[in-house]
C-alpha cells in the first residue's frame, strides 16, 4: 500500500513539474484605440484558457513594429505570435522566418472565412498567417459641412467629377483674407496607401508584369499624379502645405470635408469627431472603383509542437465569429467569418448603422496592395515623392522618373 501511495505521488509530482503555463509572447501594433481591445480580448483568453499565459506587447506603429521584427530576426529571438502588417509579410516568408499553416487550419475554420481574405495571407499556394484585422479603403464626409455648403450629405460623390464640383463648394475663404481656412478634399500623401483607390481605379499596376521592376512611368500613374496634383494646384480643393498629421487634426476640427480613409477609422470618428462623420463608397473614376484591401495578419513564429499548438489555438480564437463581430462594432475592421457576415447579430447592428455596411460592400472592388519583401523601402520612396511633389511643387515627371530608378535599384540589389 505504502509502495502504490509513493508512485502516485511521484506521479502527481511529475505531472505537476510537466503542467507548467505555457508563455506565450504576443506582438501588436497600430492605433492606441486597437490597442486597448487587443489587450482586454488578451485578457479574456488569458482568464479562460488557465494553461496558457498570453503577454501583449505594444510596439508602436506598423512601420516601428516592422524594423523591431526585422531586428529580432536577425538573432531568431521573435516573439511568438504577432499582428504583421499584411504587405510586410513577404520579407519574413522569404527569409523561412514563417512556416506554412495550411496542415494546422481547421477544415471548418478554412470554409468560414472568405478566399480573398485567404489570398491576402498566401504565398506560392501556402497559407502563411491568420487574416485578422483586415480593412479597405472608404470616403469619410462631413454631414455638418455639407449642410453649411448648401449640399445633401444624404448624396455623397458618387465620382470624381462630382467630388471635384463638391469640393469647391466646401472649399470657403472664412474670414475674407484671400487665403481659403476649410478644404474640400483631403489626400494622404503616405505612399502607395494613399495613391491606392485612385491608380487602381486607373487601371494601374505597380509592377511589370514578369514583377521584377516598379514601373511609375506608366499612363496610369501619371494620370493619377496629375489628377491628385489638380486636385491642389489647379482646382485648389485640397491644401498645399500641410502634412499628413496637420491635415488629419485639421479633418478632426472640421476644416477639412471628405477624403479616403481605412474603414479601421469608422468607429473612432463617429465617437471623437465633433461633427457627423458619414461614410460611402470611394468615387467612381471613369467608372470603376477601387479600395485597397488590406491592414494585418495573425502570424506564428514558434518552434516545437506544443508552443505551435497553443499559438495557433490564440490565433483562432481571436477571429472566432464572436470576436470578428466585436473588432467590427468596436472599430470598423471587416469581419473575417462567414458566419459572421451572416448573423442576425450583424444584420441588425448594419440597418442601425450603415457606416459599417460600406467597407463589407467594398469587397467587391477592393483589391491588395502588392505584395513584396521590400514594400516598407518602396513605399518610403513613394511618400518622399508625393511630399515632394506637392508640398515642394517639384516636377511629377523628374520625380516619377527618378524614384522608378531609385525603387529599382533598391529592390535589385
């Protein structure tokens, strides 16, 4: 008796010894807004799944949080799991930073969320990540300034040559010193998320067709320079001389009436800004729309069977139909679940607020943003060209002819 008591003991001990929480370290970026639902989600997981102890580790911006993965890459000391930025992923499958999740994925898991958000997260036909918080691009407008200008904000511009008419509507000199103080139209100048729904709708492509080059000295994006240089120095709807955060503070106060943003947007709008923010469908350009489809991806960096196997179980449970649905009350990110797009839930918070129904309508017309191991360099030398252009008046021409070269020098070395 005393032996079968000493052997149960020896077990229990060891099992104990072997039952240890499993750590896992979790990487997020973006919004502080975001940052404080991630976390109290981390929480709630945490609360419900005693074995495993997540750690949230907020790492700034998706560019800073880019350079530190690429740091801690180079000594192989990545953190578990983290919310990549879909468009950098590229340069950690290439460098067999990720391994393919395709054998790990529950066949119910794969049915319920949809192939273009497969796609965004795929590679030579692996699956390398989790579709997470996934947005597109939407037209924000200002229901009280269109109300001032003498328009019905319950007929947004439905194409470009409507928006440019607009715009000058909304376009106002308060004060009579001949210099306008509200704009019509706002135009981020951060690379290719802001020229995005204007060269797609353009019919543009990035690259050459074998993808080894950029082309910028194409049709398409010379129209679409000029139409967004017109947009400043010739219909004078858009501000010269601010940047991308004056203009941001100067749309929050009201001086600045409509423009393109993430629909990760919508729910901070309508609960800060001190007007009614309405959404619609980005213009028609030669009527064709386009939106970029994008924001980031749940992605696994852990070795051994275990620590993949509590990882991946984070992941899922994060973009369950319960916690999809919360991301998109909570900040206007696109449900990733078709069980969530067809909820009653769902349904009925879209008929009380139809904000939200623009981004999901927007698949339809929303394409992603090219995929490369160097988008962060390429998409840097693009913002320097933009600002350059329009804050500087530098020559489109030279400028798109001298950043083609310089991308391509980047990306072949």
């Amino acid at each position: 008796m005393i032996r079968v008591v000493l052997v149960l003991c020896f077990l229990l001990v060891s099992t104990v010894g072997f039952a240890k929480k499993l750590e896992i370290t979790f990487w997020h970026s973006m919004g502080f807004h975001t940052k404080n639902i991630i976390e109290e989600m981390v929480g709630e997981y945490n609360r419900t799944h005693p074995g495993v102890t997540v750690t949230p580790v907020f790492q700034g911006s998706f560019d800073e949080m880019q350079v530190k993965l690429l740091a801690v890459a180079v000594t192989r000391q990545l953190p578990d799991v983290a919310k990549v930025e879909i468009e950098f992923m590229r340069s950690f499958i290439d460098n067999s930073l990720l391994e393919p999740l395709d054998k790990e994925i529950p066949r119910e898991m794969k049915e319920d969320v949809p192939g273009v958000l497969w796609d965004l997260v795929t590679s030579e036909g692996k699956i390398y990540g989790v579709p997470f918080c996934i947005s597109t691009d939407v037209f924000f407008y200002n229901e009280d300034a269109f109300r001032k200008a003498g328009l019905d904000p319950d007929f947004p511009p439905a194409t470009w040559e409507e928006m440019v008419q607009m715009g000058k509507k909304l376009t106002r000199d308060t004060d009579g010193d001949g210099v306008s103080d509200t704009y019509g139209v706002m135009f981020w100048m951060y690379g290719l998320y802001g020229l995005a729904p204007v060269f797609g709708a353009n019919g543009g492509n990035l690259f050459s067709e074998d993808g080894k080059r950029v082309v910028l000295m194409s049709k398409e994006m010379i129209t679409t320079v000029s139409m967004i240089r017109d947009l400043v120095f010739t219909h004078k709807i858009t501000p010269q001389k601010w940047t991308d955060w004056e203009s941001a503070q100067a749309f929050l106060t009201g001086k600045l009436a409509m423009g393109w943003f993430s629909s990760s947007g919508i729910t901070y709008g309508e609960q800060n800004f001190p007007w009614r923010l309405r959404v619609a469908p980005v213009p028609l350009i030669n009527n064709r729309r386009c939106s970029s489809l994008g924001g980031s991806a749940l992605v696994n960096f852990s070795k051994g069977r275990a620590k993949r196997r509590a990882v991946d179980d984070f992941m899922f449970w994060l973009i369950n139909k319960e916690n999809t649905i919360r991301f998109h009350k909570e900040i206007g990110f696109i449900p990733v679940r078709v069980s969530a797009l067809n909820s009653i839930e769902l349904k009925a918070f879209l008929k009380e607020n139809p904000n939200y129904q623009v981004p999901i309508d927007a698949l339809e017309y929303a394409r992603p943003l090219p995929k490369h191991p160097e988008f962060y360099k390429i998409n840097k030398e693009l913002r320097e060209m933009l600002q350059r252009i329009i804050l500087q008046e530098a020559d489109p021409y030279d400028e798109l002819m001298k950043t083609e070269r310089k991308i391509n020098e980047i990306i072949q070395q």
